[in-house]
C-alpha cells in the first residue's frame, strides 16, 4: 500500500516550517534574483592532484625548467596537447594528453584553467616564508584540513557552514528540496543555516522494500511523528528518518520527469554529473534559480607508480566533464552552469621514486557557457629550485588565492562585495578579490 | 535506586552492546552471573578467531582464491559466532584507526584478511607492539606507500615518500594538534592550538622511514639499507644519530611516537567513541589515557588495561557524557554503526548462513556505507569529530557516524533490517541466512510476553515504554485477525526501525 499522499504533504508542511528562515542577516530576498536559473558544479579531485602533469608548459624556458625539475616523471612533448591557452605572463599550454576530448572545449571557448592557484592568507613569495614575515594558512599539506579549507575559505577552518552554503544563505535561497546537491556524501562546501543540503546517490532513488503493508509504514512514520526522544541521538536519528523519507519521495518524482540525457562515459563521476545534469534541467519544478552541486572522485593521491593511475584519473575527469558540457549544451542550459575542478592541494615539482608527494598551488579547469576562455588565469610560476614561488623542495607556492577563485564564483552568483568580503576576509590582502574567468 | 537487580541488569546489558557485537540469548544473565572480572578473563583467555583461516576455508568449498565476499563472509560469521567478541570487537575498532582499505590495496583480500588478524593478534597486546606490526605489514606498507620509499637521489631529483610519516602522525599516534592529558588541546598564549608537528617533522621522519621493501604481502618488509637514508635527523625533537640502520631508526621512531605525551589521549579518545559514547567527557579520556600511560604494573600501552577502562570507567555506569552547549541533557551514547545495528540484530536473531560457507548475505558494501577494510581513504568512514548539521553542530556535540546515514543509506540500511527479518520466511538458498522465528510465532497471541520476548532480544530489555505500548497497539487493534507471521513480521519491523534500536546509551 502506497504511502496517502495526504500525510506525506501534512508531514512535508511540518518540516518546511520547522526549517524556515528566519531572518538572516545580510540577506537579500530571493525574489530580487532576476536573472534567470544559475547552477555552480564543484568537482572535487581527492587525494591532491598533480596539478603540474594535468597542464604543461609548452613555452621555454618553462618546459625545460618542468622536466629538468621531474626527468622521470615528467610528460615529454608527445604526451602534451596545446590548449591554445596562455597564461598572464605569456606562457602557452598544453594539457595531458589523456584529457583530449577536452580540447573541443577549449576549442569552442568554453572552458579554461586558473593556474597556480591555492590556499593563501595573503600574497607570499619563499623569501617571506623564510623570513617569517607571512602567515601562511594552518596544515598545508594534510588532505583534511586542505579538503576542508577548499570548501570553508582559507580562514574558516572552525567555521560550521561552507562557503556555498553561506552564499546562498546571503541570497536567501531556500526551496523544499535544499538547491545544495551533494551526490554521494555529506561535504562541508554545502553547509549552511538555512537548509540541510540534498544528499543523493548517483543512482537516484528507490523504495522502502517492507512498505507493502499499512502497518509497516504506520510503526515507521510513528518512530518521528509521534514519538519525543530526551537522549540527544535518538531525536537526531528520528529527525535524520524523516528527512530521508521526504527527500526520497520528493527526488522520486523529480527524477521520475527527469530522466537521464546526453551520452555519458562509464565511471562514477559520469553517473554523478549525469545526476547533476537532470537535477539541473529540474530547477524549475524545484523552484531553484540558484543550485550548487558538489561532486567528487577519489585516487589522486599519487606517492607511488603515478604514472598510469594518474593517465587513468585524469581521462575519467575529462571524459566526464566533456560528457557533462555537450548535455548542457544539448539542453540549452550551457550559459546557467559553470563547474569547476578542486583539489587538496597540488603535488610537489620534485617527484618520489615513481609517484609525487604533497604540495601547495595547483590548477583548476573551470568549463561552461558562461567562462570567459580566451586566456589562462593567473602566471605560470617559476619551478626552477631557487626562485620564489618554490618552497620547501617543489612545494609550488600559489600566484593565486583559492579564496580568489572561490570569490569570482559566488560574484557570478550575485554576492555584492561586501557580501563576498564577509565570507572571505582575506581578500583585502590581495589587488583584486576577483578574477575575470566567468561574466557576471 | 527503586529497583537495584534491574538496574544492574540494564548496566549488563548495556555493557554487551558495548563490547560485543550485541547480547545473544542468555548472554546478559550469564554475564550477571559470572560478573564483569570473570567474563574479561575468560574473553582474554578465549582463543583468537582469525579472520583468514575462515576466509580460506570459504574459499576451498567455493574452489576459487580468496575475494571480497568471503573475506567479508568470514567477518560476518566472526561477528555473529565467534565467541572471542571482545577481541572481536577490538579488532574491528582498530581498523578504523590502523586503516589499510580494499581502494588503494586492491583486491588483494586473503592479505587483507591476514592484516585483520594483525589487529586480532594484538587486540589484548601492547599498543607499541601493534603499532610495529602495523607499519611493517606489507599490506600498510602498500596502502601507504612507504614499501619503496627511498633516500633522495640527485640524479634523479626524487625524494623519499612521505605519506606513511604524515599519517602515522596524525591518524594513528599524535593527531594534529598538541593535546593536555586529557584529550583537549593545548592553546598557546593568544588562544591558538598549538600543532603536533610540522612539514619538516614529517620529512625528517619520511628520511627515517627509507628502505622497507616486500616481496611478499602476507609477510612484513625487510629493510634494504642501501635504500635507506642513514644520514642525522632531527624529528619532533628528538636527535636521530647518522649512521643507523633502517631497523635502527625504525625502532626510535616508533618508540618516539609511543612515548609522546599525545598518544595516550589520542588514542582513548578514538576507542571510547568506537565502544562508548560520541562525546565523553575529558575527565573520562584523561583516566583512560591515564591508564594508557601506565597499567597496575606500570607498564605503557598495555591495551587489555585500556580497553577495560574505556568499557568499566564511572562516567559509562552513571552514563555522564559532555552535554557541549545543551546544558545537562541527555547526550550519553552513540548511534551505532550501521554494520554493528545489523550485527547487533543477525545475534539477537542468531541468524545463520544456510550453506556451509557464508556469502556477504547483506551486500555490506552497498548496503551499510561501511564494511571491514573498504573505507574510501585512510581518514576512514567518517572522522573522529563529524558532527551532523542541526542541534548537534550548533551545541558542539559530535556524532560520526552520522555521516553514514544519508538519506539513500538510511533506505538502504532499513531495508536490510527488513531483509533480515523475513528470511526467517524466505525460500532457502545457501547463499543466504535465516533465523528460526518460531519463538516469536509461539508468544504473538500472547502480547504482554511476545513483546517481553522482542525486547529481551532485541533491546537486552531496555525498550522504553513508548515502543512497547506501540507494539501492544498493533498486535491488539491494527493487526488484530491477521496471519502469524505477518504479526511477527511487522512488529519485528517496526522495532527494528526504532530509533532505540540504533541509539545504544
């Protein structure tokens, strides 16, 4: 027996004003958004990814300098396609040559790449670090505090919420279906005051196997709906079962007239972008002008025999992310949606026997209709031993701040600057809080 | 105390779903029985239910090499038969600190079987011999990367590997950051934690921890001094002499790492959250840690001494926990790990595989978001501090293993619950379990002693009265004239599904 429709929207009804918004500061009414749907797509590179073998110098001296810093490990000219990208400082690029399909986008203008990019508390170059005059952000080369920092803003490690989620709580973007997506698990990009994010498997939705009988279903919905718990656990656990049978059967019919689009490769972060992609084309029926999604794939972190584990992550990525652009595209969505790439940190110049270990800066590739590609961000840095930007033995130091990065975004959101300095105060240590890498 | 004897009893009970994988019938009365000493003794003096020997046995009926499911098909069968279950128990803890996974070692699962009995062997042992056996395995010393790591060659510009000196650090000794005795940190005179150690910390110990190989993942690395970098280090403080061996430098770091004033803690803090309570408070880790730093003889890392204190310490029997921000309120317990709620339920039912061998009946993996040995990375399947959005963030209340129950999980865990519960009826297979439901089946008519029989299994008498009322309801009203066995069924559903079931105080 089907679980009555009318319970399920009495009990939907309670949670939504059990979860409504107060008023919070800073906050603009959703209504003021005018311009139409926008979607932001973190795609999230676990374990730290060497950054420095996905794009390569094609210009010299910055060639030679990166493979005289890794003989071994380094890609030799064959393995390197040209992205038709140049850096600030006038350095032309070239990308793995495992990520090939995604050269028509590079092609079309629409996509490109922040070079050099990491966590910063303010501009630092290797004499400051060794004069001690910069502070340098907390547990540089751990994955889970950098992870985390990616995702809180290089000064909010204790901060509960994230830095997207915070964004849209400034907005004052909230709907029925939290518009924050994370397929697979929980992350902290996502948290926020105002909602609890969406956490939804890449496989979609399905049913309580033991639901065929009234009875069942009655003792079930008893366990939240009637019951008060004192320990602090069994009232979370309670509320945790409520809220999972709201969402399921919610995304059930989202997904129900959204199914699969586009022609997509066979891996986990093609299942997880093609989710995203129909969550995307449903906004409207979740009444979401703003969506986050935050994606992932593990195995970046390469200390040893990188090299075809490395090829192997690094066509995933691309034939995902490619995948993901031509269905935006087909779908006419192309211009709302913006993803972009993020990592631990990138991983040292200076290789190990057969793998690299932790570093600092790396790059991002951010792709979508709305990314202004006719050029790199950021410069490429110096990677020769002595020079200023190499710390500690090829720990590259970033050229641009994460913060940066993650700023230009929530700009393109609609976040005025206050608003943005208020989520990352760091960036009045920099020229510009902003790079240019998407129109507002 | 209005009534002393049931009081006690609830304590045993209470005590079973801590250091077991739940009370089987009888197990509660016979622990009231022989008492806590007694039953500690005959748990050390049982012997050791290794995990390979089974796994292999598995394997001959299947006539193929060792895989995943029979590795996770022996731990099932250890979980629910073995009668060493505090061993048991342990050792299930300490993969979720010594993690090696099946993602990064591959699909090697007799040597992951072989590194499960690693913590076996030395769930009652000393921690600084454990911790030894961990860093040498060569199944760690793959998923780690240390097995290879070599000293700097100029000729090739490559450096020695760093990631088994970073995480042996953090994850398994010190933590991040410099802890008092009793497990909060330090802060230094601006307010700020103080970290446990630095970048050049861990190169340096990278450098000692140069030229381990293996040819051989069942067995430990041997070193290779000629790989090894027998240079001067300096590490947390500590002057590493030139000219030492890789068994040299291997033995002072590790003793290094034993001995810091952070482990203790560190460690007490992880298996009280793993046995006990998400949010102990620090005058309990500070005796557990005590304990750590010195059992009755003295003697540091003794783990038998440090497991009793985790499961006998007074704020467990007076269930005092730290309340964060929520001023005295109920915040003793934990919610369990999925595999645990299923574990606690497969006792409860004494459910058993219907072939000789038993298959991963439950499809762990997919099914729990957790199964031995699988965790996605070496930060296991959530860290020692997540804490869910909602009234638990906002209080400062941690409870990890909330990160496991998304939505689709929390689907997918009670439809195994369910699973379960109607094997008892399903057509038989050797690939499946079932249980024996006739007890229930005999009381149903009987509501008052039906629901006794529920909460006496299910819960080791300790249902509150909400959920019985709610089962009397069903038996006499909702389900009054129905089939046996769809009473049975139902109510076994609805209690499982409880909130009780999975929030053991």
């Amino acid at each position: 027996m089907k679980l009555s429709r009318r319970s399920f929207l009495q009990m939907s009804a309670t949670l939504a004003s059990s979860t409504a918004l107060a008023s919070l500061p800073n906050t603009a009414s959703a209504a003021d958004i005018q311009d139409g749907h926008k979607a932001l797509v973190c795609i999230f590179l676990f374990g730290g990814n060497d950054a420095y073998n996905m794009l390569v110098p094609l210009s010299e001296p910055a060639y030679s300098e990166y493979i005289s810093a890794r003989p071994e490990l380094g890609l030799t000219k064959e393995q390197i396609s040209p992205t038709g990208l140049t850096t600030d400082n006038g350095v032309a690029l070239g990308i793995h040559h495992a990520m090939a399909s995604m050269l028509p986008l590079f092609a079309d203008g629409q996509a490109s790449v922040v070079i050099n990019s990491g966590q910063l508390i303010e501009p630092t170059t290797r004499s400051q670090i060794e004069q001690g005059e910069v502070d340098l952000p907390d547990f540089l080369m751990a994955h889970n505090s950098q992870q985390e920092m990616w995702q809180s803003g290089t000064e909010n490690l204790s901060h509960p919420y994230g830095w997207a989620g915070r964004m849209m709580d400034m907005l004052g973007i909230s709907s029925g279906i939290s518009p924050l997506f994370s397929i697979s698990n929980e992350a902290k990009l996502l948290r926020n005051a105002s909602s609890s994010q969406t956490v939804i498997n890449s496989s979609g939705v399905d049913n309580y196997n033991a639901w065929d009988q009234e009875s069942r279903v009655n003792g079930y919905f008893s366990h939240f709906k009637d019951r008060e718990y004192s320990n602090v656990y069994e009232r979370n656990y309670a509320l945790r079962m409520k809220e999972s049978v709201i969402e399921n059967d919610e995304l059930k019919n989202v997904l129900n007239a959204y199914p699969a689009t586009g022609s997509y490769p066979q891996s986990d972060l093609a299942e997880q972008l093609s989710m995203a992609s129909r969550l995307i084309q449903a906004n409207d029926m979740m009444g979401q002008k703003r969506q986050v999604f935050f994606v992932g794939i593990g195995g970046f972190d390469t200390h040893k025999d990188q090299k075809t584990a490395h090829h192997n992550l690094l066509a995933q990525v691309s034939d995902a992310v490619a995948a993901f652009n031509q269905d935006m595209n087909d779908q006419g969505l192309s211009e709302q949606v913006t993803s972009i790439t993020m990592s631990d940190f990138g991983r040292r110049i200076i290789a190990n026997a057969s793998g690299t270990d932790h570093g600092w800066a790396g790059h991002q590739i951010i792709s979508g209709g709305a990314v202004n590609a006719a050029s790199a961000y950021g410069n490429w840095p110096d990677l020769t031993l002595e020079s200023e930007h190499n710390y500690n033995n090829g720990r590259i130091i970033p050229g641009t701040a994460a913060d940066q990065v993650n700023a230009s975004l929530c700009s393109w959101f609609g976040l005025d600057n206050a608003q943005i300095l208020e989520l990352f105060p760091n960036l009045n240590n920099f020229d510009s809080p902003y790079l240019g890498f998407v129109s507002v | 105390m209005k009534n002393d004897a049931g009081e006690q009893r609830a304590q045993y009970a209470k005590f079973l779903y801590r250091a077991t994988f739940g009370p089987k019938q009888g197990e509660i009365d016979n622990l009231q029985k022989m008492g806590l000493k007694a039953w500690f003794e005959q748990q050390t003096q049982s012997p050791a239910s290794y995990h390979l020997a089974k796994a292999q046995e598995f394997a001959a009926l299947s006539e193929e090499p060792v895989n995943d499911n029979m590795r996770t098909g022996a731990w099932w069968q250890r979980s629910i038969q073995a009668d060493d279950q505090l061993r048991q128990r342990t050792a299930y803890a300490l993969s979720q600190i010594f993690v090696v996974s099946k993602h990064g070692v591959g699909n090697r699962h007799a040597e992951l079987a072989n590194y499960y009995d690693i913590l076996l062997k030395h769930a009652f042992g000393n921690f600084r011999d454990l911790l030894e056996e961990v860093t040498l395995s060569s199944v760690m010393g793959r998923y780690l990367t240390l097995e290879g790591s070599r000293k700097a060659d100029a000729d090739k510009n490559t450096f020695p590997d760093e990631n088994f000196a970073r995480e042996i650090m953090q994850l398994f000794t010190l933590g991040l950051w410099q802890l008092q005795p009793n497990g909060w940190p330090k802060l230094d005179a601006q307010g700020n934690k103080i970290p446990s150690y630095s970048q050049n910390d861990v190169e340096e110990l990278a450098r000692a921890f140069t030229g381990w190989r293996s040819s051989d993942l069942f067995a430990p690395m041997y070193a290779d001094n000629g790989r090894h970098d027998s240079e001067a280090k300096e590490i947390l403080g500590s002057s590493f002499p030139a000219g030492q061996s890789a068994e040299n430098d291997m033995q002072q770091a590790l003793d290094l790492l034993f001995n810091h004033d952070n482990t203790p803690a560190f460690i007490a803090a992880l298996l009280i959250k793993r046995f006990v309570t998400s949010n102990p408070r620090r005058q309990y880790i500070l005796r557990v840690a005590d304990v750590f730093r010195s059992n009755a003889d003295g003697i540091r890392g003794d783990l038998l001494a440090v497991l009793s204190a985790v499961l006998t310490d007074s704020d467990v029997i007076n269930g005092f926990a730290e309340s964060g921000d929520l001023q005295r309120k109920n915040t003793f317990g934990r919610v369990h790990e999925p595999i645990i709620a299923v574990a606690n339920q497969a006792r409860a039912f004494d459910m058993v595989s219907e072939g000789p061998r038993w298959w991963d009946f439950q499809y762990t993996e997919a099914n729990l978001g957790q199964s031995p040995l699988t965790s996605p990375t070496v930060f296991n399947f959530y860290t020692s501090d997540f804490t869910p959005q909602g009234e638990l963030a906002e209080n400062n209340l941690t409870s990890p293993e909330f990160y496991l129950l998304t939505a689709d999980n929390m689907r997918r865990i009670h439809n195994r619950l369910w699973g379960n519960i109607y094997a008892a009826w399903a057509s038989p297979s050797e690939r499946k379990w079932t249980w024996d439901a006739a007890e229930f089946e005999a009381l149903e008519a009987f509501p008052e002693q039906y629901i006794a029989l529920i909460n006496e299994r299910l819960f080791g008498g300790l249902m509150s009265q909400e959920l019985a009322d709610y089962l009397n309801y069903m038996l006499t009203v909702e389900l009054q004239g129905e089939y046996v066995h769809l009473r049975v069924r139902n109510t076994l559903y609805v209690a499982v599904t409880s909130p009780e079931f999975f929030c053991p105080e």
